[in-house]
C-alpha cells in the first residue's frame, strides 16, 4: 500500500511539472534605429532552482523559451555591442508575460572608462561633451563665413545693375601716364616667351611704356628669355632683362629689388602664364585719375577651362572670388586685395605702404592690407579681364593651394592686430578684413569636423542625453545653402533658361565642394605651418602652355612624388566610405551623405595624385 501510494504521488507530481510549463517569448528592437535585433543572445535563469535557459533572437528579432516551468525569473542580455540589459519577469499557470523591449548600444571602448565619483562613465561623458562642444565651434565659426559670404553675394547682386550703367572714364594717349610692366619669372621655359611677346605688342605709347622682366631662373629660361629680349629690343620696345642669380626674397625680392630700376609712375605686374589683351592698359589707366586710387585690379579669365574637369572646377571657384569677394567688398567699401598678377599698382602707394615685404608667401596680400589700411583706395574692375592658363594636374594645383593657404594665414597673424587697433577704420571692414585674412582656416575647421564626426557617431551611440544637442547639428546645413547662393551669383556659364542652367549648377557646385572638402588635409597642413610660423620656400606652380608643349607629362617643373599626406588622402577615402556604408547598413542616415561627400572628395584627390605617379601626367 505504501509503495502504491508512492507512486501515485511520484506521478502526479510528474504530471503536474508537465502541465506547468509555458512557452516564453519576445521580440528585441534597437533602441536607436528601432530595427530588429537578430543574434542577441538571452538568457534566463529560474531564482530559485538556479537553472538557466539560453537562446538567441531569430532574424525578425524574436526569441523563443519552449516548456518553461513557472516561478520568478532573471533575464539577462549581453553582447559584444549592446549595453547589458537586465529585468525580473514571473510565469505563471495562467500569466506568460510579455518580453518585448528595446535595447542600446555600448559605450564604445573610445569612451568606456568606467565609473567615478559615484556617475556611470564620467570622464568618458565629459570627454564627449567637449567633443561636441568643438565640433559645434567649428561649424558655427563655418557659418559665420558662410553668412558673411551670403551678405557679399547679396552687395554684388544688387550692385551688378549699376555697374552695368555706370559710365567708364576715357582713355586719353596724350595725357596717359607712363607705366612699368614687370614680369616677375623663375624657371618659366614653357610660358616665358610668350608673356613677353604679348605684353610687347601692348597698345600703349611706346613713349610711355616701360617692360621689366625680372628673371630669377636657374635653367635654360635664362636664355630663352635674353634672346627674346633681345628680339622684343630691336624692335625699338623699352624692355629689359633683369637676372639675379639667387632667390632672396623669392617673387617679392625680385620686385623689390627692381624698384630703383622702374621709370614709370604706376606698374603693372603679370606673372608669366598671363595673356592680357592689347589694351589692358587702356582700360585701367583712366581709374588713377582718382588720386586716391592706388590699385586697379582685374578679373582673372582662363584660357584652358574646358581642358578637365579639374579645371573646370577651379575656373568655378575662382570666379566666385572675382566676382563675388572682389566685387561685393569693392561695392560694400571694404578691404580687397591684389591678387598677385593682372593688376596695376600706383608706384607711390607701394612705397608709402612700405615696399614689398617677403615674410609671408603671399606678398601681395600683405602689401593690399598694409596699403589700404594707409588710406589707399583699390579699384576692381570685374569687366576688365585678363586671361590666364590654370593648373593642369593635381600635384600643381595642390602646390599652388598650399602657398595661398599657408600665406594667408601667415598674413592674418602679421596683419590681425593692425587691422584692429590701425585708426578711422569702419568697425564692418575690421570684420570682413579680419575674415578675409582668416579665410583658408576654414579648411582646418572642415578636416577637424570631418574628423570628429567619427567620433560624434559614436557618441551617439552610447549618450542618449547627448542626441538631442548633436541633431541640431542639422541646422547648420544653411551654411551650404548660403555658399550655393554665393556660387550662384558667380556662375557664368549661364544660358538664360533657368532649370537648365541650375541643374548644371547644382552638379558643379557639389562636385566643387567634395574636391574642396579632399583638398582639406593639404590644405589644413599649409594653414598649420603659416600659423606656426614654420618657413618654408616659395614653390612656383608649374606653367604648361599645354598649346605647344601637348603632353604635360614632359613637364620637367611638376615634379611628383608620393607624400605621406597623399596616403593619408587615401586612407581618409577609405575610413569615411567604410563609414557611410556602415552607418547606411546600420540604419542611421544622418551623416551618410557628408561621410559621402568626403570620401567622393579624398578619392579623387587620392586617385588624381596616384594617377600622375603612375602616368606621368
């Protein structure tokens, strides 16, 4: 009977364990992109019995426990790369709880620091802050620029109309003052002769005209340039060949240097790959009737546009300085500048500016702001151009932009407390004087945003009181929509149908933006040293007069090398494609076209660069 009895209650406890099971279940989401959570692994342990039970969501991010007995339970998630989620739930005969919840990601392991004074993750939320708080800076002082090219495009805008009306002085032969052209030169072979046979046939007083070609070369251009001279004399033009057989001083002392030799009362300046028209003088002089005058500057025009469309792209950018820079601060009476070539100064507004000074690699920057900052008056004439040939490979532009970026930022530091504390200068041209010196520090702010971004992306990921802030990231988006506009008052390959025209516009004006945001790096690193004050010498840009000489890989002056910053180019493409197509995967958008853009920008740059390793080219 006892053993009967036994087994009764053995069974019937048998058989109530196998009714008092249940079938958990759940679905998983992230917290961030809402999205299923697949692989996650989950467990579960009973608190009394201390057993545990292991599975893992399927791909829609559901997980499932068969034959599970009642009683209170644990359940725990941890991964590799979500933070540990925790929570009791109970099972009961008649309650099967539901087990649906989100989870987040980890702090990553740049920021996972454990706890301190008692707060999760301390320093490494701290740290965050001050990343964000620096990536904002950036963009703000981004946007600055931005609006303050808005209010330049808006002043030319306004301006252009009466300009169009605005009746022009004459040129008068008999009274025309006589006028020095210096050709400032350095190992030109390719470009030397025909600058000089072009500024011979001028259509000016020969009487009253007077050519310097100031020759620093070291090659065979020395003697290309004497027989030409040489030529260009005998045909009774007052020109003459001046070598100096070193560089002090580089394009500056060579101008220096030659003013005890200038004869004329104003001097115009070209470098050598200039081919100003016949009367180029004719159209400028008439401006220094105006004793205040002591510059008349011109736009720039390119004779090899339509060569690439690396050159096509700089035309853009270019044209946004001569039209909009030049001829919204002329229209607003702030400060511009001489841009080093296709100008004529006044010779007493050089020597009351205090000559040419070769502390800085942009020399003509430096001599505008110290000129006007004198009381000198410039003149832009954006209706008078003179043609120049534009850098045909990506070695001779980065060359060139490295020596603009870096001299202008060793302007703003030589300049900044003059433009300040000079007396009688309106508080509006202290501040478009000193943004205009501080320009090329834009593309610092570009490289170190590009860069934090990286790490905001992981920022949030792991602070969710910290997204709020970085979504108002998107409001500076603004700053793109002024500089299309600036861009757009620039255009001048407009046909008068508007869509068409703005379609066209749009494709460049992003496609110029991605090779500015590649151009960053070399860029940031020219602006660095200026602004360190680290010297270095003044690297001329190749000139290829691609008309006679064809194949610009017979260039001897585009030297060409691999540079740690063109690998660094390359791996820059490659982290910020990674990137776009993770973050696209991964369902956040927010940064996948920037991230785009920059990788689209470093791989043409990188590709460009490598391109003409390998070619020659």
């Amino acid at each position: 009977m006892k053993l009967f009895i036994a087994f009764l209650f053995t069974l019937s406890t048998l058989l109530g364990f196998s009714q008092a099971t249940q079938t958990v279940s759940g679905e998983v989401l992230d917290v961030k992109t809402e999205r299923d959570v697949d692989e996650l692994k989950i467990t579960i342990t009973h608190k009394e019995t201390k057993k545990s039970f292991v599975t893992e969501t399927n791909d829609d991010g559901v997980f499932t426990f068969s034959k599970i007995p009642v009683g209170k339970y644990e359940l725990l998630v941890s991964d590799e790369d979500y933070n540990q989620k925790k929570f009791d739930f109970e099972v009961t005969e008649t309650h099967i709880p539901d087990l649906d919840f989100s989870v987040g990601r980890k702090v990553s392991w740049m920021f996972n620091w454990g706890d301190a004074y008692g707060m999760e993750h301390y320093w490494s939320h701290l740290t965050a802050k001050a990343v964000i708080f620096i990536y904002f800076a950036c963009l703000v002082l981004i946007l600055f620029y931005s609006i303050l090219q808005f209010t330049l495009a808006i002043t030319y805008h306004r301006n252009k109309k009466r300009k169009l009306i605005e009746e022009k002085p004459t040129f008068d032969p008999e009274n025309t003052p006589k006028v020095t052209i210096q050709l400032p030169m350095f190992n030109e072979l390719y470009v030397a002769e025909r600058i000089i046979e072009t500024i011979a046939n001028f259509d000016y007083p020969a009487d009253k005209l007077q050519i310097q070609v100031l020759d620093d070369s070291t090659d065979d251009t020395v003697d290309v340039i004497a027989k030409k001279v040489a030529e260009v004399q005998a045909r009774g033009v007052n020109i003459q060949h001046i070598h100096r057989t070193n560089r002090t001083g580089y394009k500056a002392g060579a101008l220096d240097d030659a003013m005890d030799r200038v004869e004329g009362e104003f001097i115009a300046i070209f470098d050598a790959d200039f081919i100003p028209d016949p009367d180029f003088l004719q159209k400028t002089m008439p401006y220094f009737r105006d004793d205040n005058v002591g510059v008349v500057q011109t736009r720039w025009g390119h004779i090899n546009k339509d060569y690439s469309i690396l050159t096509e792209l700089q035309a853009f950018g270019l044209n946004g300085h001569f039209a909009i820079e030049q001829g919204g601060r002329t229209a607003s009476g702030h400060f511009i500048n001489f841009n080093g070539t296709g100008g004529v100064w006044r010779k007493t507004c050089i020597e009351d500016a205090g000559g040419w000074e070769h502390d800085t690699l942009t020399e003509d920057l430096d001599l505008s702001y110290r000129a006007q900052l004198k009381g000198w008056r410039f003149e832009y004439r954006e209706d008078v151009i003179a043609p120049a040939e534009l850098p045909i490979t990506m070695s001779a532009l980065k060359s060139q932009q490295h020596r603009w970026m870096k001299g202008g930022a060793e302007c703003f530091i030589k300049m900044w407390k003059r433009i300040i504390t000079t007396k009688n200068v309106k508080f509006s041209n202290r501040i478009h004087g000193l943004s205009h010196l501080f320009n090329s520090s834009v593309f610092v702010f570009i490289l170190i945003i590009s860069l934090l971004s990286l790490v905001v992306l992981h920022i949030k990921d792991s602070f969710s009181d910290l997204n709020d802030i970085i979504q108002y990231g998107a409001i500076f988006l603004i700053s793109t929509v002024f500089l299309m506009y600036y861009y757009w008052q620039s255009y001048r390959d407009k046909t008068g149908h508007f869509l068409k025209d703005f379609i066209k516009f749009f494709g460049r004006f992003f496609m110029f933006l991605m090779v500015s945001m590649g151009l960053a790096l070399n860029n940031s690193v020219a602006v660095i040293e200026g602004y360190l004050g680290i010297k270095s010498s003044f690297v001329r840009t190749p000139k290829f007069n691609i008309s006679v000489t064809g194949d610009p890989s017979q260039n001897k002056y585009d030297k060409k090398s691999l540079s740690i910053l063109n690998i660094g180019e390359g791996l820059l493409a490659v982290l910020f494609l990674f990137t776009a197509i993770n973050r696209a995967m991964y369902g956040d958008l927010g940064m996948v076209p920037f991230h785009l853009m920059l990788a689209f920008g470093y791989g043409l740059v990188f590709f460009y660069s490598v391109r003409e390793l390998r070619t020659g080219k």
